[in-house]
C-alpha cells in the first residue's frame, strides 16, 4: 500500500511539472524590450516579472503579476491576470485585471497584447526580442 501511494504521488507530481512548462521554450528565456517604454520580462506559466534594463534600479522597479494560464500554444501563450503597478511616489498600489496574449510574429519578435475583460480590442501593444 505504501509503494502505491509513492508511486502515485510521483507520477502526480511529475504530470504537475510537466503542466508548469511552455509549449515553445522561447518563452521561458527573458524577452528583452524591442518597443520604447516596455520593460524586459520573465514569463512563468503563474506569473509575468517586469524590470528595467538598467540593473541598478531593477530591484527597485521590478513588478511582479499572478497570471493564470489560459493557452500554451507554440506559436502564442495566453494569460488572465491581475496586473498590480505601484509608483516609487504613491502609497498604494493600483491593480485591475488583463487578458494578456504574447505571439510569435514571422519576423521573429514576440508581440505582447493587453486587454481588458470582455472587450476584442486591445489597449497596449509592445514588442520583445529574445536576444538583447
């Protein structure tokens, strides 16, 4: 009985890695900023961590985001969360809810599109390399 448990246990948390990983491995490298005003960004199948390119004050600025997963596809991923920006100058943290989409374009670069709940048009668009 006890060898039962292990192995099922094992085989659980092996199919649980397995979900944790992108289909295309472009995304789990950093995509570096292409567009001006973007930042460069760390994906995860849970989360999005934006930061500065300029390490001195990339701790200071880095945001981090509860993403859910909504497609892993090769050519595109998809994400339901709950973005979350605070200000060095503000005392609160202002946060609302984005569907976020990263695709994979023909000429290589990795295009992010934001938008809002319900709606077919996006809000804001940028666009990453995979090499700085």
């Amino acid at each position: 009985m006890k060898k039962l448990v292990f192995l099922l246990i094992f085989l659980f948390s092996f199919a649980a890695k397995a979900e944790e990983q992108f289909v295309n491995p472009v995304f789990n490298k950093t995509l570096y900023a292409y567009s001006r005003g973007s930042w460069n960004t760390l994906l995860t199948p849970n989360s999005i961590t934006e930061y500065p390119s300029d390490s001195s004050v990339s701790d200071i600025y880095t945001q981090k985001h509860s993403c859910k997963l909504l497609e892993n596809e090769f050519d595109h991923i998809k994400y339901d969360c709950l973005l979350c920006y605070q200000a060095f100058f503000e005392k609160e943290k202002t946060c609302f809810e984005s569907i976020i989409l990263f695709k994979i374009l023909d000429n290589g670069k990795i295009q992010k599109l934001c938008f809002e709940h319900g709606r077919e048009d996006y809000y804001s668009r940028e666009h990453f390399l995979i090499h700085p």
